[in-house]
C-alpha cells in the first residue's frame, strides 16, 4: 500500500483561514514547513554563514558609497538633464527615473533566464512569442464587449448561485490583471438555472461577452450501471474516514463533469481553448500577453501553476484502470510522454509494462489554460469511457485532477505540456508566486505572502519532479 501524502487536510473547516493553518500544519516532520522543500537552489542559499554576509555588507555599503558620490556629480555636473525632477525634490525624481526604466518600451531581454549566483537583474522581457503588446486597457465604463484578443477561446466557470461573491471575487482580479485589454468571453455552467442576479452581476463584472448554461441532466447524474447501496457504502466509508468530500455525492458529480462532461456543453463547441476559473481564487501578476496565443503559437495543448500529489484514498484503483486501459490502447502513449513525472521514485525510469506505481502527482485543475481539443480528442473519449465504465468516480472519489494530469502526462509530450511559472496564483488552501525579483516589477505583482513560501518551494510539492523532465520555464 503507498503511504497518503496529499497535503490537503481531512479536517478542513469551513474558514479558508483554518484550511490554510491547519494544511500548512500537516507538513511532515524534516520539511520544516512550507518554504523549505526540496528545491535544492532555495536550500542552497541558506548555507552562506555569518561571516560571508558581513564581507556583503561591507562590500554593498562601499558600492552604495560610491553610487551616491557618482551621482551627486553627476547632478552639479549636467543639471539639465533631470531637469523635471529638480522642482520635484531628489526622491520624487528618482521615484520617475525608475518608472521610465522599468516601462515596457524600455525592457531588455534578460542575459540568462535566472541568475545562477542569486543576483537580481534589472530587467526583464517574456518569451519572444509573447512579443505582441498587449492593447490598450478598455477604458472604464466602456460598454462595448466586442472582443479583442484574436483566439477561439473562453473563460469557463462551473460554479453554484450561491457562489456569486467569490466568483466576483475571482473575475475582478482576472479582468484587471488580464481580460480588460483582450475582452475574451466567460462562459458559466450550472446544474441548475442561474439566478437573474448571478447573471446581472457577473455580466456586469466582466469586460467581454457573457454566456450562461444549464448542465444537461445525463452529464450530471449516476450512469443506469451505478450500483446505489455500494456507492452509498464507500460513501458513508470515506465520511468516517474524514476523506475531504469523501461522503458528498455532488462533488462526484462535479469531478466527473469536469472529466468527461464540461469540453461537450453546447456553448463550448465553438471554442478552442478555455481557461478555468473557480470562485474565491487569488491571481497575482500582471499577464501581459495572450497565454491562449501562446499555447497555440508555441504547440502547447495544456498550462497549470501548481502541482501537488493527491490524496491517495479517494483514487485506490484510477492507476489499475489507467494500466488496464493503457494495455489494450498502447497507441495512445505520447513518444515523448511524462510518465516519469507520475511514477515513484523506486519505478523511475520504467515504462508502463513494468506495472510500475503512480505517484499522485498531478496538475491543480482550480487552474487550467488549455485546449478543448485535447479532451474532444479520441484517446481521451476513450480513456474517459473506460474510467467511467469502471466506476470510481462514484465508488471512490476520483478528482477530475488526476484524471486530467494523467491523461495530459501521457498523451502529450512534454513540451505540449506548459507551466504557467509566470503567474501568482492561489487557491485555499495553496498559493504560488514566480521566484525572480525583477519578474515582480515587470509583472507588478502583489504576492500576499512571502516568496520563499510559494508552493512550489514546499516539500509536497510535485514541481521538483515536472522541472526534472520539462526545466524550469522563466518566472519559476
Ligand atoms: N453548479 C455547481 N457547481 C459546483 C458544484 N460543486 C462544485 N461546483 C463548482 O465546481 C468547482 C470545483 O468545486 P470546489 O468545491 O471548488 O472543489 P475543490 O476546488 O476541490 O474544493 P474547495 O475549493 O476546497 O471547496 C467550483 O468552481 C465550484 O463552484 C455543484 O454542485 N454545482
Ligand atoms: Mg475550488
């Protein structure tokens, strides 16, 4: 049997502050809390001692020292050129000298894409392909919706009616961090009809077009071949067991639409590419380009921020399906597959044949940019089918997370398989932030914690494994 790892805690309360604490509290023994993981250039940085930091501060306070001398020549020798700044006072002219610096017009390419000795560099400049400047921000009040950005794609929400403030909540830091200068739609899906207010307000909340749906009922409701009383049983087992929505039969429904349902909604068919959002998240960075241009133009099919291993006893049998369908579809395994993302450390480097033991890890789907051509594709109808005709989305609890990871690890190659490191991002009770100083003043991000507790430093996390086989991408 394989240890449970997932750091999602059984006994969340219903305050995010409480689920924050007490998952933040469950990290094991000897990874001394969140923030000193596995990752071996954070730990590195912690081994400089007493006497090095004494010869930096000695060695800044000379540059300073000579910083400030050169400048005040400087300022006596040519005073015209910082002429505006001289009836502003030296720290407001300084102040504006920075802001023109760090402007996007003046943003040189980073000379590597991370420092190796820890230095901050001044500048920073994404990926050419996201080269295409972002348009101009919408001004407020505008009413017209028309679209901007230049892909098929959406933004896409499942959400309740009772989770309109923190879908407001998500959307506001979405439109003002991205969509206000592309006005791409949002799509809302629901099992049951939408409230006039939750349309009013939301529509209200969003720069683009608005669409709203009802779930059709056969997409969420248990299969004719469901056995009720077994289900019921493994349900009332998990509730005892205090598994996270272990006894909640509408969190079944939701992991299995989101796995085989959400990409087949009628308002989705004339898309490529969809972004989901969930309610109450946190998204930190400016994004200034258009991720679903990037995707397309740089062949990538699937984009995550965070992830984490998953809770071992709501999926005892999805990796035996997984092997099993794998068998009999061997077609259907990418050449350049991540498969050693998903296996354990002692079945690193074995293939599939060797039945070797999955290791949880998968891609936090709060979170997801990807294509919907991915999901309509017939490797993935038929590993969905064969999932669901095994049951477990109702016998155990299978996430749509794992189901999804799974199936992007092995069917994509990895360079189709994208981490958004670039973006702040947070979903109770974990949250992200990109590492390099000089990627927050470009990104002009607001990451309410510190850097060094980004998830992605912390020993759960799976993000170690995925920079094993993908690198590190910018922003990480
Ligand atoms: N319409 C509808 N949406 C749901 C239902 N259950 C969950 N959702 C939505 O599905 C998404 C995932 O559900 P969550 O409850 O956030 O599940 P989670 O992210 O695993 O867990 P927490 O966020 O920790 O509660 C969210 O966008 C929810 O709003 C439901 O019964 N009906
Ligand atoms: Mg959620």
């Amino acid at each position: 049997m394989y240890a449970d790892r997932s750091p999602i805690s059984p006994s969340f309360t219903s305050n995010p502050f409480d689920r924050y604490n007490t998952a933040r509290s469950m990290l094991p023994e000897g990874t001394g809390g969140i923030g000193v993981g596995s990752w071996d250039r954070a730990s590195s940085r912690k081994t400089g001692g007493e006497r090095k930091r004494v010869v930096r501060v000695i060695i800044g306070s000379l540059l300073i020292g000579f910083v400030l001398w050169f400048f005040v020549r400087t300022r006596q020798n040519s005073s015209d050129s910082y002429s505006h700044s001289h009836t502003a006072g030296a720290g407001e002219g300084k102040a504006k000298h920075d802001i023109v610096d760090s402007g996007p017009a003046s943003i040189k390419p980073p000379s590597s894409s991370s420092s190796s000795n820890g230095d901050v560099q001044d500048t920073y400049s994404p990926p050419a392909i996201h080269h295409a400047p972002a348009p101009a921000p919408v001004p407020a009040g505008s009413t017209d919706r028309e679209q901007v950005g230049k892909e098929k794609a959406s933004f896409v929400m499942l959400i309740r009616n009772q989770e309109l403030e923190d879908a407001l909540k998500s959307m506001k830091q979405i439109e003002d961090r991205f969509n206000r200068k592309y006005k791409y739609p949002w799509t809302f899906l629901n099992d049951v009809p939408f409230t006039e207010e939750f349309i009013r307000e939301t529509t209200k909340r969003a720069s683009g077009k608005t669409e709203y749906g009802l779930i059709p009922k056969e997409h969420w409701s248990l299969p004719d071949a469901i056995d009720e009383p077994k289900m019921r049983a493994a349900m009332k087992k998990l509730e005892e067991d205090k598994v996270i929505y272990g006894g909640s039969l509408s969190y079944r429904h939701m992991c299995r639409f989101n796995s085989g349902f959400f990409w087949r909604q009628e308002l989705l068919e004339k898309y490529s590419w969809y972004w989901r959002v969930e309610p109450g998240i946190g998204f930190y960075c400016d994004v200034e380009y258009d991720p679903f241009e990037f995707l397309r133009v740089s062949g990538k099919k699937y984009g995550f921020t965070i992830t984490l291993p998953e809770y071992k006893s709501t999926i005892p049998t999805l990796w035996e399906e997984t092997l099993k369908f794998m068998k009999t579809n061997p077609q259907y395994l990418n050449s350049n597959s991540s498969l050693q993302y998903l296996l354990e450390d002692k079945d690193q480097g074995k293939g599939l044949d060797a039945n070797p033991e999955y290791n949880g890890c998968h891609f936090w789907s709060n979170f997801e940019i990807a294509s919907l051509d991915l999901w309509r594709s017939e490797a993935y109808r038929k590993y969905f089918d064969h999932l669901d005709q095994a049951g477990g989305f109702f016998y155990e609890r299978w996430g749509d997370a794992p189901v999804h990871s799974i199936a992007a690890a092995l069917f994509l190659g990895t360079q189709e398989v994208h981490h958004f490191a670039d973006m702040g991002y947070m979903h109770v009770p974990w949250s992200r932030c990109p590492q390099p100083k000089e990627f927050h003043k470009y990104g002009q991000c607001v990451c309410p914690f510190e850097l060094k507790d980004s998830f992605d430093l912390s020993g759960w996390s799976c993000q170690p494994r995925w920079w094993k086989i993908a690198g590190k991408e910018y922003g990480s």
